[in-house]
C-alpha cells in the first residue's frame, strides 16, 4: 500500500524541512539519552540491585536496545513523521494503539525536562557553593533548575537549527571528558581489573543465581538507554529521513550502548569491588572517582554533567514538541499545540511544555527532596518507555507482514522484535512485583492512572470523532514526496 504525503490542516503550518543533517539528527539521539548524565545517576541508580554486575545489565541492554533500534528503524524507513511512535503504531496495530503510543510517549518525554532539571538544579547549586562561593541558600537547586529552564527554553524556541547545533557540541563535550575519566580509572585500578562483574553472581540481589539483581536493575539501565528513538519525531525536518532517522536511531543505541558498558566497568573497578556497597551512598560518585585520580581538576566531571543535563533537557524538548505538534495538528490533541512560530517550531508545545517542566521538578523535589523525586520521575519515565518499546516489537512483523509482505524477513522483522520484548516483559514484572519502597512504588499507579486516562480518552474519541483517530496514519512529506 502506498501512501501519499498530504497537507496539514491550514491552522497548523508545516515544519521547516531539510534542516538537519545525520550528525545533527544523530546528536538528537545521543544528547537524549545524555549520556554523563546517565552514568552518573541513572546507572547509579541500579546498583543497589545488580551490584558489582552492573556491567553485565548494561551489556544485555545494550544488545535488546540495538534489536529495538533496528525495529524502530524498520518503521521509520517507511514512514517519515513528525508523530513517531504515534505514526508507526496507527500503520501497524491501528489507530487506537497509535494514539496510546503517542499519550504515553508525551507522558514520558513531558518529564524529561523536569526529570533533569533535578540533576542541574542540585549540581548546579553545589557547583556554586564550592568553587564560586555562591549560595542561594538550602533550595538554591530550585533557584538554579529555573535558571536552566529559561535557557532550555531559548535553546528550543528559535529554531531546530540552533537546537540542533548545540546538541552536537554538547553531546561531544560530556562524552569526550567521561572517556578520559574512564580510561584513567581502568588504568589506575591496575590488579583490580577483572570479569567478574559479567557474571550474575556479582549483584546485590542474589534470587535465581543473582539474575534478578540484574533484572531488577535493568530498569535504570533502560532509563539510561531511552532517547535514541527520539530523533524520530525530526523526521519532517530531516534530510532524506527514510536512510538517516534509522542509520541515527541505531547508532545512537550502538555507540552510547558501548560508552555506557565501558564507563560503568570502569566506575566499578575503579571504586573497588570489595568496597561496592559503598558507592550507592555517594549521592555524586564519579565526582569523587574523578576527585580521587584528578584532584582538583575533578571540577570539569561537574561541568559536563551539568553540560549533559541541559543536552539532554534540549533534545526532550525537541522529541516531545513534534510529537505533541503532530498529534495536535490531526486533532487528536488540541489543534493550538500544532501552531508555529516564525522559526517554524511548535512555540505553544514548547511553552507548555517548559511550563510543566518547572512545575513536575520543583513539585516533587519539595516534597521528597531532589534525589528522591529523581528516582521518581526516572523510574516513571522507563514503564511508559518499555511499553512503547514492546509495543513497536509488535508491530514490526505485523506492518511488513500486513502491508510489505514482499520484504519481509524472518530475522529482521520477527525475531530480532522478539527478543527484546521478551527481555522487557521481564523487566517490567520485576518492577512491580515486589513493588519498590516509597515513593518509587508511586510509579507504576502514576504509569497505571494516566494509561487508563489515554484510554478513556481514546474510546471517546473513536465513538464521537473516528475521523481525528484515522488521521493518525498520515504521514506528512515536504515537497511531495511519497511514504511508500
């Protein structure tokens, strides 16, 4: 079936296309996933459950990430759209599904701002305090996350150009300064380099041989990971979207799924095997890592934390706002979030979602503390994420079997889905049974409330306006090109 680009509503304005090329598209990806950010926290964050094996849950992530990758890739070669998820899905489950996809895609990336505003706002405020002598204060992070909010807001507002630009030299900057830390801490550990932590039996949770320490933990790991399907959404402003969305989505997973399992070797025979139960009580590790073999040269891992952070709140803003563009623009949401600006980006989408950024980073870090609402809206974020990702693992054999049975191949289109979604509906059961303590157990009724709102949502749409619903396998293209 072959299907034609068509013309967005009138209200609605079109994206600029052929703005960004692979590495702009490529950095989208990568500064998503922000990856100093990641290893410092959301890695962190799986230690108390795969322990000293944290390497050997990076490593299968990374390989189920990559199958994802080439699933996504799959799709997006087909079908170019600012939607995504919410394009994909509607083609290959239907359109209720692709509604679904694209609720629950916004639910995850509308907190990714706010999810890293905690990071830039408490390391910021630590930064201040130690080497400029500045304080704003006990909540001087709040100070400091409203700061970074407005600059994220100028970063996305003026045009994907910009944004995308920054993105490139920001992402190469965090990523540049963690390799070296991490080959300083590899080669300083000296004796203490050893395989071990590929082994299940190094991780804290020792149930079914240690496999579930690594289960468990894989859920921070999948945070870690999420974002290199967000290049996705900037299709329309891509250049030649059909090769570079995939060849971006994959490498993005590939190449950051490398750095992670290399850096996060490194963090735990750097900090010592024997002394692992440490490190989960330094709430900024890899600070003192970098402390311990730089000195006071250790002010540059600070830096590019913070650096990654705002990459990463850039390149959310930029996935979120497409796909809340592209929803709006069939009237599947309202039709305001598919208004532009005159730098032809979804100003409205962008405002509101700044404005919910602050509101989600400042509620929740009054109320539990930033580290603690960190974890949060991290963990919150993966469910929503790991069921689109099954969800897309669905719909690759189903699209190519349905609508291009003549590519079809087994290994491609079926199997490669198919072990990823299997490893995900592991990981998801270990994180609601058991539930995890307060107020990570908040998650997954949070994941669970706005799943069932969607669903609501959806079933009224398809009684009362079927139309908006069939609209979601539009696949717009500037110039006349043809989604075949």
């Amino acid at each position: 079936m072959s299907l034609r680009s068509s013309a967005p509503p009138a209200e609605a304005g079109n994206l600029r296309p052929n703005t960004i090329g692979l590495p702009g598209v490529l950095f989208q990806s990568i500064t998503t996933m922000a990856p100093a950010s990641a290893v410092t926290y959301s890695l962190g964050a799986a230690l108390p459950h795969a322990g000293a094996a944290l390497p050997l849950a990076v490593f299968i992530t990374l390989v189920i990430s990559v199958f994802i990758a080439l699933s996504i890739g799959a799709l997006a070669r087909h079908l170019p759209s600012a939607g995504g998820f919410f394009t994909y899905l509607s083609h290959a489950l239907g359109t209720y599904v692709g509604w679904l996809a694209g609720w629950l895609f916004d639910l995850a990336y509308l907190l990714i701002v706010p999810f890293q505003l905690l990071v830039l706002g408490p390391v910021a405020d630590s930064f201040a305090n130690t080497y400029l002598h500045l304080s704003f204060g006990p909540n001087g992070w709040a100070i400091w996350a409203a700061i970074f909010a407005i600059v994220i807001f100028a970063l996305t507002y003026f045009g994907i150009k910009i944004s995308a630009d920054v993105g490139v030299v920001l992402g190469a900057i965090e990523i540049g300064v963690f390799v070296l830390l991490a080959i300083w801490l590899i080669v300083d550990a000296g004796s203490n380099n050893t395989l071990v932590v590929f082994s299940p039996a190094s991780s804290a949770n020792q149930g079914f041989g240690g496999w579930q320490g690594v289960l468990v933990g894989m859920v921070f790991v999948v945070l870690a990971f999420a974002g290199y399907e967000s290049s996705a959404p900037l299709a329309e402003e891509t250049r030649q979207p059909r090769r570079t969305v995939p060849q971006a989505i994959v490498l993005a997973a590939l190449l950051i799924g490398i750095f992670y399992v290399f850096c996060s070797y490194a963090g735990i025979v750097g900090w010592g095997i024997d002394k692992i139960g440490t490190y989960t009580g330094d709430v900024n590790a890899w600070s003192t890592l970098a402390q311990r073999v730089w000195g006071p040269f250790s002010l540059v891992i600070s830096l590019a934390i913070l650096n990654s952070a705002l990459a990463n709140s850039n390149a959310g803003v930029n996935a979120v706002t497409r796909v809340l563009y592209a929803m709006g623009r069939v009237r599947a949401l309202p039709v305001s979030l598919a208004h532009l600006n005159r730098f032809r980006v979804p100003d409205l989408a962008i405002i509101l979602t700044m404005v919910l950024a602050v509101i989600l980073a400042l509620w929740p870090g009054f109320v539990y503390g930033p580290t603690s609402a960190f974890a949060l809206l991290g963990t919150i974020i993966a469910l929503p994420i790991i069921f689109v990702y099954l969800a897309t693992c669905v719909a690759v054999p189903v699209y190519y079997l349905r609508t291009r049975r003549q590519e079809f191949n087994a290994l491609l289109h079926l199997i490669v889905p198919a072990i990823p979604a299997l490893v995900l509906l592991v990981v998801f059961y270990f994180q609601v049974v058991p539930l995890p303590a307060p107020p990570l157990n908040l998650a997954i009724f949070i994941f669970g409330g706005w799943f069932v709102l969607g669903l609501l949502i959806v079933i009224l749409l398809g009684l009362r306006a079927p139309g908006v619903l069939a609209r979601g396998n539009r696949v717009y293209l500037e110039g006349g090109d043809t989604a075949s």
